[in-house]
C-alpha cells in the first residue's frame, strides 16, 4: 500500500496548522467554501397571527423569541417563521400596534421540528400591560412528521436511571443492544450537534468511539426510519445528538455523586459515579455569550457487570453426562475443593474509571451570526478480565480509549417577511485513540484511585516502542519491552496441573493500537417559507488519517507487527425540499443524497505475486433518493395521521475491512479474512407506512410497518470476479421487516412512553462451501441474523419532576422485556456451517428505577438545593442468558471440549511437597506428592475452571444512593 | 456537625474506602511454624545431607532429582525451615542440561561462603556386561544390584553472591578409593582385570547414596576436614593439599567441634574380604573381567580427634554426628534413630521422633534439628524436630 504520498504529506502539514488558533480559523474558512453536510441542531418555529375576535390574519406582527434574540415580522397572510431557535423551551413574544402583547412561555423547541404556533391578539385602545400564556408543549402526534423517531428530553435523561448516552437510546423502539432495527452495531450514525461522527474505523467492535455524559445533553432524538437526504453514512439509524447550552440568564448547575460502596458484597459491582455541569452567561464578552461546562467521573471496580461472578460452571449449565462428572467432583472428599476454587460475585482485574469533559461556549457574533465552539474529550479504560490470566496477580489484559472532538460552527440567520434563511457551517477535528495491551503492573498496584477512578491514564507496557515508527521497531528486532512469556502455573490453586490452561506468569501476548483522526467541514444552507415549505442543501468532506496496529507474540524479539497507516477520504451532499399543499394538510419531504468514498489504498490483489499490478483503489460513489410524506387522514379532525417514507441508504464499509481482519460479521462467523480495499459501499433501501392516533387528549398510539433489505454487506468472499478467496467481499445481503407500535401519554405529573417491536432480520450467507465455488448460489442459505430478535418492548415512565412538572421529587422507571437472540450453531471458527435453523435464547427483562427527593436548602446558599437519589439497576435480578455456545446451545461447553484442553502427557516424574510446582489442592492424598492420577484429575478441574460462563448474561442487580445539589 | 453532614460524610467515607475484588491468592503450604515436627521435603527420591542457612530460616540439602532436572541427582537446594516452596541455591551453577551433582553443603561459621563437593566422577558398577558380551557369569556368588560407586570428587568453597562458573572457585580434587583397572592380570588374554573394591563408605554410598566423606569448617573458617573415605584430612583452604589427620582410619562424617578443640567423625569397622570374580562372554568368547572385593561393615564408632595432638577419644556406636552449638552435645544416628550424647560421653539420649533419622544437623539457635528420614519406599526425605 502506499504511505506517505506526496499529496498526503500535504495533507497532513496543512492539518498541523490546526495547532494554531490562526490556522485553525483559516481552514475553518477554507471548509466553509468548500460546503458540507449536516443536520440541524436548532429548531424553527411557524406560526400565525390572528386577530383574536375576528379571526382575521394580522399582518405586520413583530414576532421574538426573548433568549437568544430572534425576530421577524408576520406577512400579509399572518404567517411567520423563526429559524435557528435553540432547542428547549423558550419565551415567544408578540406585539402589535393596537393589540396587547402576548407572551408564549415553554414553548418547546426541538432540534430539526418545526414548533406550530398559534397567536390571537386582543385588541387594545391604549398601551396596557401584556398578557402571559402557556406556549406549546410535547406533541402527542405530528402530523408533518413522516419519520420514525422518539426523543429523550434534557430534563428526562437527567432523572433516568442510564449511566451512558447509550442506554437511554436503547429505549427508543426497535433499538436493542446497539442494534438499530435488526441492523448490525455500527449501521447507525451519531450526529453531534449537527455533525456526523463516526468511529470510522471500527464501530462494528467498539461503537461510537465518542461518548458524552447525559447531563450534557439537551435532547436524544432516534431516528430509526425515514430519516432525510441530511444524514449519510447510516443504514440502520441517526441518533441525533444535541448538547446544552449555558443558561444566557444566570448561573446553573448540578452536581450528584452516587455510589454502591454501602452495598454488601452480592450486590456491589464498585461504581461510583460523580457528575457535575453548570452553564451561564459570561457577560464580559458580550449579552448573549454562555459557556456550559460538564464533566463526568465513574470509578468501576467491577467494570463488566454482565458477569455473575468468577462461579464456574454448574451442573445445571451442561449437558447430563458432564453434570455427571461436576457432581462427581463436588462429592468427592478430596476433589470438592477444585470445584470452583475461586468465586467471587464481582470480578477482579475488572477495574476501570470514565472520565468526560464536555465544554460549550457560544457567542452571538451579530444580531444574525453566532459562533459555537465545542470541545469535548474522553477516556474510558479498564482492566479486561482474561479467564486465562485469572490467576496471574502480576499481568492483565487492559484498554484505554480516549476521545477528542473539537468543533466550531458558525451560524447565521435573516428572517424576512413571510420567510427566513440559514446557514450553517461547521469545522470539527476529531481523534479517536484506542490501546489494548498487557498493563503496566503499576496501573492496577500503584495507580492512586479514589473509589475506582484514577486521574492518571493506564499505563502498558512497551507502549512508547509500540507507537514508534514501524521501521524502527523491525529494526530493532525485540520484544515489546517489559512483554514475558506467559505461561506457568504456580500460584494457580491447580498448581502444575494447570500449565497450558492458565497463565499464571508472563503477560498477554497482544499489543494492540489505532488511531483514528479526521478533519471534517460541513456547510448547509435554508430556505423556509412561513407556509412550512423549505429547501435545504449541503455538503461535507472528512480526511481522515487512520492508523492500525497489532502485534501478537509480542514476547518474541522479531515478531512483526500488522501495521498500515492510510488517509481515506469521505464526500456528502444533499438537496432536500419540504412542500405542504394548499390546504397545508398534507407534507411532502424529497431529497437526494450523493455520498463518496476512497480507501487511499493502493495494494496487490495477489500478495503471492510480488509483479502483481498495483491497483490504486478509486472513488466510490452513490446517489440516494429519500422521500416522505405525511398527512392527516381526512375527516379525523387531525386526530389521526399516517405517515410514508422510502430511501435508498448506504455506509462506507468500516475501514478496518481494507485491512486484514477477524471480524463477526452480520452472520457472526467470525472469519479472518485479508482485507479489501477496493470495498465498495454497504447498502440498503427501506420503506415504511405508519399511522398514529390521538386518544384522547393525553395519549397518543403510533403503528409502523417497515421493511428494509440490505445489500453489500461486508463478509467473507464468495468467488466473485476482481476478488480473492479469503478477502473480505460486500456480498452479504439480507431483509428485516418489522411492526411497531409506540404509545405516548402526557400528563400533568406524569409521562409514560412504551414501544413494542415485532421484527424478523433475515442474512443469506454468501461464505462458499468448499463444493460451491463457481457457484455461488448453490451455498446461499437464509438464516436469521445474530441480532434478530423477534419481539421487544420498552416502557419509561417519568414522574414529578422527571415528567418535566415543578416539584420537589422526581422518579423514572423504565423496564425492557426482550426476546433472545438467535442460537447461531455454526463453528466458531473457519467457515464451515451447520445449516441446522437457530433456535432462539430466552426471553430477558430488566427494570431501572431511579428517585430522587429534594431535601432542602443548602445552608450558606440561598439558592443551592440538595436532595438524596436512589438508583437501582436490574430490579428483579433476572440473570438474562444473552449468549450460549454455538457448539452445544448451553452455558457450558460439552465435556469433550474440556477435556480436549485437560488431555495432556503423563507426568514424567511426581511432584513433591517442596517444588515451586506443587499444589496442596493438587495432592489429592495429602502425602506430599503429586502423582500422574491426581495430576490428572486436577487438570480436568483446571480446564472445567477455564471455561467458566461469566460473561454470557445481562447486567447484574445493582442499588446505588447519593446525594445530588443543584443551583 | 449535623446529621446531614454526617451523611456525606459517610458516604464519601464509603466510597472512598472500599475496594476492589482481590485477586486470588494461594496460600497452600501452611505447616504451623510451631509444629513439633515437620516433614520438609517429600520427594520419591533422595534428599540428604541437611544443612542450617546461617540465620536458621532455611535447610539447605542436596536433593536427587528435582522439578525440571528430573532423575538429575544432587541438585542443591534450599526450603524454609517450616516447610514451602524449594529452590535451587545456585540458579546459575545448576542451570540447564549442565547439572553437577553436590553433595554435603555446610555453610561458613561467618555464612559468607558454603562447602560442598562436587561429585566429578561417579560410576555404575558394571555387573551388565558390554555388547558385544551377552552373558555375565560371576563366581563364588552373584554381585549385588547395579549402583554408583564415587571415584573424583572436588571439595569446593564457594561465596554465595559468587555468580561466576565453578571453576573460578577455590577447590580441592580428591581421589575416592574404590575403581581400578589393574593391567598385570592378563586372564583370558584379556588387556587386564577391572578391580572394584566396595570399602565402607562406598557401600554405604552404594546403598543409601549416603555422602560419609563430607566437609566441615573449622571455627575459625579457614579450614576444613573432610575424609577421603579411608581417613580425615584437613584442608586449608586454597591450599594445592590436605595433610591426613593421623589415627582416622576409615574415618568418616567429620564433624568439627564449635570450639575447634575436637572432630568428631565416624570411624567404620570391618571384617575380613571377600572377593567376587566375574567375566562377560559373548559370540567371541570372554571379552571383560572384573573382580570385586567387599568387606563387611561390623560397626560405626563414634571418635573424637584432637587435630592437634591425635587424641583419640571413642563414645560407642555412632554414625553422622552433629555438634550442637554449644559444643555440649553431640546427635548421631544410633540404632535406627537420632540420639543425644554429651560430648564427654555421659549421656545419651533418644530424640524423640527421629525414628529411622540419620545425617543430623542442629540449628544456629539449637533450638531445631534438621535430619533425614528413610521412608517406607526406602528414599530419604529431610524433616525437622523442634528440640526441647
């Protein structure tokens, strides 16, 4: 492949300009000439004036909102639009000569809505004082809305019991494990603030790569459906990210710290969880101008709690045969001790710590131009709990991820009679850095920690060797510095018996690192007309430089590292207009999307053949049309509306496919393959119809079916032209259609959201058999996908302050009742299928609560309150089978398994009470010596502990209190 | 303070405090420190020659066969005094496929250095003959079963931080009586007759791989006795020779009083010879002779020599003594166990729990007594017994 080109060079010496605040502000500029593609971070709000008694359009209305400042003035029709209005809730005022003004308290703005307003002006002879009324708030149906999307406010994410941005998206239907509609991790796309980030190289393993802590966060809109010609990259779903803005008026914050430390050892997982914001005016720098601050701390002891402890396997998780031997072994006098000799309900070397900061500051500019800027940057790492090193007290596996995004947006706005422009542009950096490796002994011995969490980042061994130029490190020809040989037994409680199953010496063998950075630029520009018709268009460019290394063996002087260091490159843009009829019933949403892509590889399709021609991989592009329609059915009064929409969408496949690989593709085959390339787009095309009804006043149910095939979906080859056996192909394809139903009830006090989802996913395997190849079609067989599962339901309910009232307590329960995932059976490795149907794993529930009570004032500070919270995860202790073996459809494995890793030479020689070897549980007989019969019994002991199930179930119960302050 | 700052107060407490999962720890060799007897090694082959690590924490022994030398005899290794995990002394001198036996390590009066002797030269008496021979024929009887029989040995001082080969060492060969090839005999045409003679102290090395010939420093730590099998010899250390100790015949297991006054060793009675004859024949006639000459062992004498004056002074049946610190008392083996005598022979007594005990060492603060213990499958193992 080619490094370093000319033009790369280029590239990256203008990105070093970034460094500087000057530079920086010039390729700002130079992206905004550019043009770009984005989504909107801000919503709008249509309206009309009317006279109040007659009924009439007033025209000539001065229409504001108070915070930030935003005006226009309403057409001869009365009509008017406000664009670029913050999300949240807002102050609208209206003034007229010759009528009282009218302010709109609350009214709620949502990032990408239109807010529909309506305003009747009473007639006044004499200037009196105005009036104030209650402005809009959640709509239960809306019927311009062709989308399927649900939203999570600010003032819920604060009160639900979610620890990750994560969570809360998991309660958005059909979204479940990552999974958005059946579609594999990675086929849905994060759009922060109006700007599309992807962890482009590996989202399908490590997700997002970016995290923001929830109480950053000012609305969680899911998009599952339908989304417009405005989000690319995306298959499956867009969660659209909008962050908090400081308060323009005063100072507010909140802070809380809860813990589970008081728990008693079965329920501690170790998390403690600090988090504190605050936002406000910085008026030294201008009216208007706010920062907003958050920073986020988890300290885990316990860092993976879909663990039911170090318990190894119990008769009940095998088949009878191999129970027989279990109970055999927990009977026996001297063998009941090997039955597992180490249990634990948490996990050691499991430690990690989260650690977020997130910094918004705004600026208005002008009365028109505003400037955001954004920084954010996070680090998450822990301690990977390796069964192999589970008795190794000196080595353990860890990884560190660390996230930087910093943004900067420009935002302009002209309000005109009857119609508004806006334009948006934006320039973001981001770097993505991921390090997997043996740890430095002194991070989990030395590092100083205060309830899990540490300030200084995880240490690993040989980390500045592995990072240095790769031509340095071959010349060098050592091992990873500080890297040993694992292997041993002593210290295992199976001593010499468990050589060849535990690593009771030496480290890890991996040394693994990528590193992922991209420049990006985006432009939008919008037309609104206050009848609600609008006409958008965009584009974006991101360079991205990506880095990927793994040394395995990294003992060994001279192993070679897989290393590539390559500059793809992403292009978008969009067109998108918005009519409504006449009769403004009826909504029409068209668009088209180009999206491109290019590897920046060039490579030999033959490896074998060193004269091979190179092949410099070129622009891959596709066009994408997106409609939608909306409109309320005719004679309903408005009180039902169905909704349309189809579109072709596509993704890039994720980098990491140029590269050679191990990947669990959307058949979960786990196949190595050698990378690709010349891999063009993953695709699909998705249609649904839905319908939402209003009951009532309070209660809104939304049905939709969807249906959605996709192509081009990343696997191992079949024999295609222009690829070769066992190099990754785009030639997987599937199908997932589905129902859902969503029902939404708004009350004074009270919110509840519930979703159900009735979903197939099917994939048709495209691996060849051996028998197959010039034919390919003869091997395709449909089976389900790995993440099909069938049914799944979510309920949220919010109550007090957490469904958006005034009050001194707030509670939020959210429970999920899932079907399982299908029992995939074929051989873990290699591609060898046993085309027997799946069967699925049983169903799994989990329920959250989180309270919280506000206690009183805090003395000192008039306006400082504080309160007690209880949260408390998994409520009903379900253990939630999420994963069984492939080979068996059980927990455990089957017995020949273990004793395929227990089978081993006799032992040359017994060994006696004085060897660093010997094991007093080993000497079954207690005369100090450890003959070949109890060296055997012990290994099938030690490989029976091996294979212990920790990490096949959901999330273990947790109760956690703390206090919480706010002001 | 008021409640409420109490709680947080608490809570933070709480949260601070606690910590993670331990990691597993494995504490299986707890032997009670105060045990009145403990078996320290359990090995299915031999350990001998128990010896104190100067401060008495440690029991240095040489051990036949052991983790990853497998049969390789006379690995040198030290374990705690109450039971534990072995290890080797030397990591770099027995290292590898090179592995030298050593025998009878005794550690300096001031411990900067140990004495052992590295076994150079160790034959298996050949009573199976060499192809192209396939029959062995011997007469008046068969010979005993196939064992070691010690021909070379060099005594060695070593300092414990020396890390440099063996060589480098101050050291003294010597030449074990018991192999000679005797070229004036021509029977059968043959180049010569193969003699071995089975003195004392090679049956007994024979049988048990007991090393009687071992070392023991002078107080003053400059020299050592030691026996050649036949008599005891005083070593000033580094010199190119030993002078014979005079009156010590068939002297051996030296053992040099606290007070540098007295040696103690044992001296091995026998009774007249008897000699075996045998002869390896094959498809070309008779191809090797060898002649065996054994002696019965009719007793072991404990003796006390004056170094300086060739005082004699004997205390009755004795094998293997041991001083205590004080010099007051002496442990021998005596009728299958470990007995107590005081060195002026006034009194002896049995230490209890010592039965089938031999090579007694007692500890610095003589408040142990290390020893070994044949077990039933007739291989020594090293135990401690805490001494009234």
């Amino acid at each position: 492949m080619r490094k370093n080109s000319p033009c790369h060079r280029t590239l990256w010496a203008a990105a070093g300009l970034l460094l500087t605040p000057r530079g920086f502000a010039a390729w700002a500029l130079l992206a905004l000439l550019a043009g770009t593609a984005s989504a909107q971070t801000t919503g709008s709000i249509l309206g009309r004036v009317l006279d109040g008694d007659t009924g009439e359009p007033l025209a000539g209305a001065e229409v504001r909102v108070l915070q930030p400042p935003l005006r226009t003035i309403a057409a001869e029709d009365g009509r008017f639009i406000l664009v670029a209005v913050p999300t949240g809730q807002r102050s609208v005022r209206v003034e007229r000569i010759g009528y009282r003004t009218t302010t709109l308290e609350a009214v709620l703005v949502r990032a990408s809505r239109t807010t529909e307003l309506r305003v009747e002006l009473k007639a006044s002879a004499v200037a009196i004082e105005g009036v104030v009324v209650e402005g809009g708030g959640i709509r239960l149906i809306e019927p311009d809305v062709h989308v399927t999307h649900d939203v999570v406010l600010g003032h819920e994410l604060r009160e639900l019991p979610v620890d990750r941005m994560a969570e809360a998206i998991e309660l958005a239907p059909g979204v479940s494990d990552g999974h958005f509609r059946g579609g594999r991790v990675g086929q849905e796309v994060y759009v922060l603030d109006g700007l599309v980030v992807k962890n482009p190289l590996e989202a399908s393993t490590q997700g997002f790569g970016l995290e923001l802590a929830p109480s950053s966060l000012d609305e969680v809109e899911v998009l599952t459906g339908g989304f417009g010609a405005e989000y690319g990259s995306a298959l499956s779903g867009v969660v659209n990210l909008v962050t908090r803005r400081g308060d323009p008026e005063r100072w507010r914050g909140r802070a809380s710290l809860l813990t589970d430390h008081w728990a008693p050892a079965s329920l501690l997982r170790g998390f403690t969880g600090l988090s504190a914001s605050a936002g406000g005016p910085l008026r030294f720098l201008g009216s208007g101008t706010t920062l907003f601050v958050d920073l986020l701390a988890q300290g885990m002891l316990d860092a993976e709690p879909r663990a039911r402890g170090l318990t190894c396997l119990e008769p009940a998780d095998v088949d009878s045969t191999f129970a027989a031997e279990i109970e055999r072994m927990r009977e026996g006098f001297a063998t009941r001790g090997l039955h597992c000799p180490y249990t634990a309900p948490a996990l050691p070397f499991q430690r990690g710590d989260k650690l977020i900061g997130f910094l918004r500051f705004d600026r208005p500019l002008s009365s028109e131009l505003g400037l955001t800027a954004t920084l954010l940057r996070n680090r998450f790492e822990r301690e990977l709990f390796t069964p192999e090193f589970k008795y190794n007290r000196d080595y353990q596996l860890g990884q560190r991820n660390i996230g930087t995004l910093a943004t900067l947006a420009l935002d302009w706005s002209r309000h005109r009679r009857g119609s508004a422009y806006h334009v948006t542009a934006r320039a973001a950096a981001m770097r993505i850095d991921r390090h997997l490796g043996a740890l430095d002994p002194w991070t989990f011995r030395d590092r100083f920690r205060v309830a899990g969490f540490g300030a200084a980042d995880f240490r690993f061994l040989g980390e500045d060797f592995v990072r240095r130029p790769i031509n340095d490190q071959l010349a060098e020809a050592r091992a990873v510095p500080g890297y040993l040989r694992p292997g041993g037994a002593t210290g295992s409680p199976f001593g010499p018996a468990a050589e060849g199953i535990f690593s009771t010496s030496g480290t890890p063998d991996i040394a693994n690192w990528s590193r992922s950075d991209f420049l990006a630029a985006d432009l939008v520009g919008e037309y609104f007309s206050a009848r609600g018709a609008s006409l958008r268009t965009g584009g974006s460019s991101k360079f991205y430089r990506i880095e990927s290394y793994e040394r395995t063996d990294s003992h060994l002087p001279g192993s070679a590292p897989n290393y590539a260091r390559f500059y793809p490159a992403t292009v978008s843009s969009f067109l998108e207009t918005r009519l409504l009829t006449e009769e403004d019933d009826i909504t029409v949403e068209l668009g088209v999307r180009l999206e491109g892509f290019r590897s920046g590889l060039s490579f030999r399709a033959d490896r074998g053949d060193f004269l091979a021609p190179t092949i410099d991989t070129e622009w891959n592009l596709f066009v994408m049309p997106r409609l939608g329609a909306a409109m309320p059915i005719p004679g309903t009064r408005g009180r039902t509306v169905a909704r349309f929409n189809y579109g072709r969408v596509a993704q890039p496949p994720d980098f990491r496919y140029f590269l050679d690989t191990t990947i669990g593709d959307s058949l979960r085959t786990d196949i190595q393959r050698q990378g690709n390339p010349a891999l063009s787009f993953e695709r699909g095309a998705a249609y649904e119809v839905g319908l939402s009804q209003l009951l009532g006043e309070s209660v809104a149910l939304s049905a939709a079916y969807f249906r959605k095939e996709l192509t081009n979906l990343v696997a191992g080859n079949v024999p295609l032209a222009g690829v070769r056996e066992g190099q990754f192909s785009t030639a997987d394809f599937g199908e997932v259609q589905g129902l859902e139903l969503s029902l939404r009830g708004s009350w004074r006090l009270l919110t509840v959201r519930a979703g159900y989802a009735l979903q197939r996913a099917q994939g048709t395997v495209s691996t060849a058999l051996d028998d197959s190849i010039g034919d390919p079609d003869a091997a395709r067989e449909t089976l389900p996908l790995a993440f099909d599962r069938r049914h799944s339901a979510d309920l949220a309910i919010f109550t007090g302050r957490a469904s958006g009232a005034t009050a001194r307590w707030g509670a939020a329960l959210t429970a999920t009742v899932q079907a399982g995932y299908p029992l995939d059976r074929r051989a873990a490795a290699g591609d060898t299928l046993l085309l027997d149907r799946p069967t699925y794993l049983p169903w799994t529930a989990v329920l959250d609560a989180r309270a919280s009570f506000e206690l009183g004032s805090v003395p000192g500070c008039a306006r400082c309150a504080w309160g007690i919270v209880a949260d408390a995860r998994n409520l009903l202790g379900r253990e939630n089978v999420l994963a069984l073996r492939r080979e068996n459809g059980r927990v455990g494995p089957p017995l020949e398994q273990v004793l395929a890793l227990a089978r081993t030479q006799p032992l040359p020689e017994p060994i006696p009470f004085e060897s660093p070897r010997y094991s007093r549980a080993a000497d079954l007989d207690g005369d100090g010596l450890i003959t070949d019969v109890e060296y055997q019994t012990v290994r099938r002991a030690a490989a029976l502990d091996r294979f212990d199930p920790s990490l096949f179930f959901g999330e273990a119960r947790q109760v956690r209190f703390g206090v919480e302050m706010t002001f | 303070m008021n409640f409420r700052d109490l709680a947080l107060v608490l809570l933070l407490g709480l949260t601070a405090c606690r910590d993670a999962t331990a990691p597993f720890r494995i504490d299986d060799r707890g032997i009670p420190e105060a045990a009145a007897i403990v078996q320290l090694t359990f090995s299915p082959k031999h350990d001998h020659a128990p010896a104190w690590s100067r401060n008495g924490d440690s029991v240095y022994y040489s051990a036949h066969g052991f983790d990853v030398f497998g049969t390789r005899p006379g690995v040198l290794l030290s374990v705690p005094r109450g039971g534990g995990m072995a290890q080797r002394l030397f990591d770099r001198l027995q290292a590898g496929l090179f592995v030298p036996w050593i025998a009878a390590p005794v550690v300096s009066p001031a411990g900067d250095r140990i004495a052992f002797v590295f076994l150079t030269q160790v034959l298996a008496l050949g009573v199976t003959c060499p192809p192209p021979s396939n029959t062995l024929s011997c007469a008046p009887a068969e010979p005993p079963e196939s064992e070691p029989v010690l021909v070379k040995g060099r005594v060695t001082v070593r300092r414990f931080d020396a890390t440099g080969p063996l060589a480098g060492d101050l050291s003294l060969d010597i030449d074990y009586d018991g192999r000679d090839f005797d070229s004036s005999r021509n029977p059968f045409g043959l180049p010569g007759v193969e003699l071995f003679r089975a003195h004392p102290f090679q049956q007994v090395f024979t049988v048990d791989t007991l090393f009687a010939p071992r070392v023991s420093w002078a107080p003053d730590g400059t020299r050592l006795v030691l026996s050649d099998g036949l008599r005891l010899l005083i070593w000033n250390v580094g010199d190119a020779a030993a002078a014979p100790v005079p009156g010590t015949d068939d002297g051996a297991w030296p053992a040099w009083s606290p007070d540098g006054e007295w040696i103690a060793f044992t001296r091995y009675t026998r009774s007249g010879s008897s000699r075996i004859f045998c002869t390896c024949s094959g498809p070309f006639g008779i191809t090797g002779a060898q002649e065996r000459t054994l002696w019965s062992i009719t007793g072991a004498v404990l003796t006390l020599v004056r170094p300086t004056t060739g005082e004699l002074l004997e205390l009755g049946e004795g094998e293997a003594p041991a001083w205590a610190p004080d010099g007051a008392w002496l442990y021998v083996r005596r009728g299958g166990q470990i007995w107590r005598l005081a060195a002026d022979g006034s009194t002896a007594e049995r230490v209890p729990n010592t039965d089938r005990g031999h090579e007694p060492a007692v500890s610095p603060d003589g408040g142990r007594l290390a020893f070994t213990r044949a077990a039933e499958n007739g291989r020594f193992d090293v135990w401690v017994v805490a001494l009234d």
